[in-house]
C-alpha cells in the first residue's frame, strides 16, 4: 500500500509538471488552433470554448479529471480523439519493440555467460573487441547498410511499410527493423551483463563450491545466475521505458505507423494534446515497471523481504 501510494503521489506531480510546463512554454494553445490569420475576437472564442479564461487551479482539475477519465481530449491537427490515436498506435510499437527486447534480453544472458567463464581467452577477447566496435557505429549507420544490403540488394526485406495485419508485419515488415535494433542493442548488454556475471564468479561461495568439486555447469546455474538475476532485473527494470524512447528512431526511418513516429509528428505540429498524452503515458509505464521490478525481486532474493519487513 505504500509503495501504491507513492506512485500515484509520483504520478500526479509528473501531472501537475507537465501541465505546468505546457502551461508555461507551450504558446497559447488558442492561437495556435486559431492560425496566423485569426482575428483577436476569434481567438478569444477558441479560448473560451477551450476553457483557457479561467484560472488556472480550475484548467488543472479540468485537466487531472480528464487524465484519470483517460480522456486526453482531441488532436490539434487531425481532431481525433487522443485516447484513440493511442490505442491504434500502440500495437504497431509493441510490434516491433517487443521482440526486440525480448532478443536482446535472451541473447545476451548466454552470450555474457560464456565470455564470463572464458575470461581472458581469445574467444574473450574477440568478443569483446567486437562489442566495443558495434558500440562505436552510429545507428544510423547500421540502418543505412542494413537497407542498402538486406532490401535493395538481396531483396529480403521491404525498406518501408505496414499494414492492418499484425502477423503480416511481423513476419514481412518487422524482421529487418527488430534485427538491425537487436544488432545494435546486444552489444552493451553482453558488456554489462558480463560484468554482473564476474562479480557473481568470484565471490567466496562460488569458490567454495568449485572447491568441493560440483562440475561447471551446476556452479554456473546454481550459484551464479540466480544471484545475477538482481542486476539484471534492475537493469531490466530501467530499459523497458526506454523501449517507446528507442522507437522513435525506428519508426522513423522505417515508416512504421507506431507511438514513436506519432510523437515527432506531434512535436512538429505543435500537438500538444498527444504529446502531454504521451508523456503521461510513460510515467505511468515507469511506475507499473518499477513496481513489478520490487516484486520481482522478493522472488528472485528472499533476503530483500526479509530486509524489508
């Protein structure tokens, strides 16, 4: 209950931020609606009907009822229902975003498991100076090469498109944009959860165990991955909200019609409706990951309840 608390506590000063700064740096929302040509009395109406002439302690309650309705109101530029703009934007997101994280995640545990063991061997090495040089490149870069090779000269994949049927773009459209990201993606991970591997392996019950004589592979699955799961999970824990973050990038230059590519739209159009939807949109997927992470970690080490109560 307390930590239910203090995320919605969390919640509604990520609210009353965002409306403040709208409020503040946004321009006024009426001359915009209105365009360069509208006359003083027409965007006077436009602020009225919108409820700007009143103070502003009651647009904030206007606004707070609306966001725990989830009713964001309407797009400035298209008149849609911002609610509705979400929903038929996030499943293309999740289309694409979702497999990425979950190769990235799944290749990476094995592949940091391995060089943690060979430490300091040439497989080690090569690996390593492989991550350090993938990690060098720009995306932009692996997305020009990747199109250049996989669409126009080998023929694979489309560059660009999408349609209404989720398998179909999933199994034509997605593979491209999901394997470039995971190419991209893997290598900090395989660093990082190298790293925890490490820390794990050289810690005294490991040792201890080697010393007793348990083969390899037991020390490895008994002892060592359950205690990295703490890390990872945290690291976990802080990479799913950026996974929207990283879609923008994606969405554009493939021109998949997903939250990402919704938001540069909005940024440009001065829509301010969808990107104070969005933005809200994120912190509550924050709270709800952080929150599953803390329960996650009960499960994965006793000892953090056992702290905790």
């Amino acid at each position: 209950m307390r930590r239910l608390l203090h995320a919605a506590l969390t919640l509604l000063g990520v609210m009353a931020l965002v409306f403040l700064l709208f409020h503040a740096f946004g321009g006024d929302p009426a001359e915009i609606l209105g365009g360069l040509n509208a006359r003083p009395e027409q965007v006077a109406l436009i602020r009225e009907q919108l409820g700007l002439d009143r103070p502003l302690w009651v647009q904030f309650g206007r606004y707070l009822g609306q966001v725990l309705s989830l009713d964001f109101g309407r797009s400035w530029a298209t008149q849609e229902p911002v609610a509705q703009i979400l929903a038929s934007r996030l499943p293309a997101t999740l289309t694409v975003m979702g497999p990425i994280l979950l190769l990235e995640v799944l290749l990476a545990i094995p592949l940091a498991l391995a060089v943690a063991v060979l430490r300091g061997s040439l497989t080690d090495r090569l690996l390593m100076g492989l991550t350090t040089l993938a990690m060098s490149i720009s995306f932009l870069v692996y997305v020009i090469v990747g199109q250049w090779l996989f669409a126009f000269q080998l023929g694979w994949f489309p560059v660009q498109g999408w349609s209404t049927d989720g398998l179909r773009n999933l199994i034509q459209y997605a593979p491209l944009p999901i394997g470039l990201a995971v190419l991209v993606g893997l290598a900090p991970l395989v660093r990082l959860y190298r790293s925890f591997f490490l820390e794990e392996i050289g810690r005294d019950h490991v040792r201890t165990a080697r010393a007793k004589g348990l083969a390899p592979s037991r020390i490895l699955l008994r002892h060592v991955l359950p205690n990295a799961w703490i890390p990872i999970l945290a690291q976990l824990g802080a990479q799913l909200p950026g996974v929207f973050v990283g879609s923008f990038l994606i969405e554009s230059f493939f021109s998949i019609p997903g939250l990402g590519r919704e938001i540069l739209l909005a940024v440009n159009r001065s829509d301010y409706p969808v990107i104070q939807a969005v933005t809200i949109l994120l912190a509550g997927v924050t709270l709800i990951v952080n929150a599953t992470t803390d329960a996650l970690y009960r499960r994965a080490d006793p000892r953090v309840g056992a702290a905790a109560a």
